[in-house]
C-alpha cells in the first residue's frame, strides 16, 4: 500500500462540496472548482478523463465493481473513498453519485457529490478495504 502523507483536509475542503459529472463510461465532463482544487488537477486536465484518473491505489475493485453495478441500474451509491492527488497527496471522501437521467427516464450520465469523510469512517474503512485488497490478490 502506499505510504503517501494525507492532505490536510482543512485546506483542501474550506467548506465545499466536490462536485463532478461523467458520461456512461466515467469519461469527466464536469469538474467545479473544489474537485480541480482538492485534486490537485486543472479544469482542462480533467475534462475528458477518466474518473479513475485520481483513484488510489488503495481502492479495491470490489469497491468499485458494486458502485458501478449499482449506477448503472439507475441506483445512487453512497460510500467513502481514498483519492489520488495530482501530487501524490491523498484525501478521503464521503461519496454520493446518481445517475442523471433525461426525459424518458434513461440513465444519460452520472453525478458524484463529496465531502470530507470523517475520522471514525475512515479508520473502519481503511481496515475493510485492506481485506478486500488482500483477497484480490
């Protein structure tokens, strides 16, 4: 796992949400200025990436693997997440993401809303998501 310092949330967060939004196939396009701040990246670094371009490494698939099965119904996914900075800091969110829908209902993008995650959540996650690293090796 890598033993990269944490970024120090106070600064990162000073109070706003990190907002972002993605085509089908989790292609950014949409990133506020909190999610370009807290990220390290510029607006024109996101815009047309992946969203797994700030994924840590400590993230399981797993993790993922339910989130996008979920999103993909036309379900919100609600759970925390360890991201990468462009600088190789990490930070954790409280993450939310619904799908966003057009007229007919279909499922046309995705919106993820997210916050600083808390201590206590971090720490069991931290402990869970080690398990689940360790099982898909």
């Amino acid at each position: 796992m890598n033993k990269v310092t944490p970024i120090n949330e106070e600064y990162i967060y000073n109070g706003n949400v990190i907002i972002s939004q993605t085509d089908l196939k989790g292609i950014i396009t949409y990133a506020n200025r909190s999610f370009c701040e807290v990220s390290g990246y510029k607006a024109n670094e996101l815009l047309g990436q992946p969203h797994n371009i700030i994924r840590h490494s400590d993230m399981p698939k797993a993790a993922f693997a339910k989130m996008w099965n979920n999103i993909e119904n036309g379900q919100t996914w609600n759970g925390l997440v360890k991201n990468l900075r462009k600088d190789g800091l990490y930070y954790w969110v409280d993450t939310e993401i619904l799908p966003i829908v057009d007229n007919e209902k279909n499922v046309i993008g995705y919106i993820a809303a997210r916050k600083p995650a808390s201590r206590k959540d971090i720490q069991e996650n931290e402990e869970i998501y080690k398990k689940m690293l360790e099982a898909e090796k």
